[in-house]
C-alpha cells in the first residue's frame, strides 16, 4: 500500500482529474481505489488515480466504504455528494475566506477570457475569437467600468451585464438566438452550463480547501450564504471555458458524458486550476498587513 506521503506527492494544482461517478460502488481494494459497475451481470472495476485527483462528485446511485474513504482522505482528495449529473452539490468536505470588494476577481477573470479565446482554435472556430472587435470593445468597457466601480453593488451589475452579453455573442455564434438563461430549463444550453458551473465548483472548493481559506469569506457573492467564495472563485474560468463549451456542446447535440468531458479537458489544457490558485494566493497577498496577516 502507498504511503501517506506518496499519495500527497503531487502538488493539487498539478492534478489533472477530477471524476463525477454515478450508479457505482467506490471502495478500497488491494491498495488502491476502485469503483465498481455492474453490468450484464458483470462485475467490472475502474482504478481512480487519487494521487492524481483534486475533486471526486458522487452522483445518484453510488455508495463509498469507509476504507475508500480513508485513503481519499490520505490522498487529500475533496469529496461530494450531488444530484444526477454532477448537480446541485448536496455536501462536501468542510472547507471553509478575502475582502469583500475585490476588483481584482473581476479584472483577472476578463483577462482570463481573453488569453483562452485568444489561442484556443477549436473554441475560435466557433466564433468565441478575440479578433472580433464587438467582443475586443465589450470586455474593455467592462474592464474601464470595474476599475470605476464605487461599490460592490456596482461591481455585481457589470458583472450580470457582460454575462448577459456573452451569453447573447455565444448564442448568434452558435445559432441559437432564442436562448434564455434559465437554471431550470430543460434544454441542452442550460442544462450543460448547469453541469459545467458544478465542475468548475468542484475545482474552486479543491484550492480554498488546500490553501486553508474559509469558503464563508465571500469577495462578491452571497455574504450570507455558507460556500459563496467557491462562487466567487469557480467565476475565474466560468465564462472563458464553460459558457462557450456549453453553447458548443448543445450545437453539436452532445449528450452529458461527452460534454463533461470536453468541459474537463479544456480546463486541463487552459490550466484552469492552477489559474485559480495562482489568482488567490496573488490577491492574498496584496492585502497582507505589516504583521504578516492577511488584511480581510
């Protein structure tokens, strides 16, 4: 069996996987981690590499042992229960943060948007392109509107107006103008931003957890709400990798699995976890005291 120490080995914002599971058993078997389907009265188990894994979702119909348990614990694993899916999140690991009007977030976030649409072929082939100049004068208004931002109010209403924007370029560039966002809705662009928003909670959870930082401290985002920061932090590559994917995925009539799938690859690819820890520790640390502590 690995050793504590080994299972830890890999820096979290190194790790490349992070798994949704449904209708399956997850336990110890031999040392390692395995999770198990039934299938034609078959018995077939999949290794998870958990030195390799930040965040593991349990969907409907899954069941853990207590030894699987313990060795995601040793491997410092986060752990969730969710719906079908990989939505909503019912629990997760106790993980529990900054200042409550951070510009920062915001700005980082636009930047982000624009370096993954700016390289990304398969995503500009789509029409997510930073050469088109509506898209160039959209996020640099929104940048000059941030940084003059009085409040935190404010703040919230640049954000929910260039959401509605890129929702509407994301739409015409896909050929689908009669997209409303509605959480509940059963269609397939609503469904899979749903689906990635869940996945991209699963990350932002994973650093607030590894680095120590309350997930109660919200920087925009439902102060009252137990986990706003994970909100706050899953937004850093929410609309520069999961919005297009979603629209892509729904043109292309993906089913869920393919769409997890290509959501969690382009996160991969586009460094979106260590993105997310690069950008907290960063703003962190701007707002350390002369004593060392961080300045909340």
């Amino acid at each position: 069996m690995q050793q504590l120490t080994d299972l830890k080995a890999i820096l979290h914002s190194k790790r490349a996987n992070i798994y949704y599971l449904e209708k399956c058993r997850v336990m110890q078997k031999d040392g390692r981690v395995l999770y198990l389907n039934e299938a034609k009265k078959e018995y077939r188990y999949w290794n998870i590499p958990i030195a390799n894994t930040t965040c593991l979702l349990l969907g409907m119909g899954t069941s853990i042992t207590q030894a699987a348990m313990r060795m995601l614990a040793q491997a410092g694993v986060l752990v969730g229960f969710s719906g079908s899916g990989a939505t909503p999140l019912f629990m997760a690991n106790e993980i529990e943060w900054l200042t409550p009007q951070s510009k920062a977030f915001q700005a980082t976030r636009i930047k982000f948007l624009k370096k993954v649409w700016g390289k990304d072929r398969n995503l500009q082939y789509d029409g997510f392109d930073m050469s088109y100049n509506e898209l160039q004068m959209m996020l640099q208004n929104a940048l000059e509107h941030i940084q003059n931002a009085p409040n935190v109010g404010k703040l919230l209403q640049i954000e929910a107006d260039l959401t509605k924007r890129l929702y509407k370029h994301a739409a015409k560039a896909t050929g689908q103008s009669s997209f409303v966002r509605e959480h509940n809705a059963a269609d397939l662009a609503n469904e899979f931003l749903n689906h990635g928003n869940y996945l991209a909670y699963g990350l932002a959870a994973t650093v607030l957890w590894v680095l120590g930082i309350p997930h109660g401290f919200a920087v925009m985002h439902g102060k009252t709400r137990r986990g706003a920061l994970v909100f706050d932090v899953a937004d850093l590559v929410k609309d520069a990798l999961v919005l297009p994917w979603a629209f892509i995925g729904s043109k292309e009539g993906m089913d869920e699995k393919a769409f997890r799938s290509q959501c969690l690859q382009a996160f991969v690819e586009h460094g979106a976890l260590d993105f997310m820890f690069n950008t907290v520790k960063d703003i962190a640390m701007q707002y350390r005291n002369v004593d060392g502590n961080t300045t909340l």
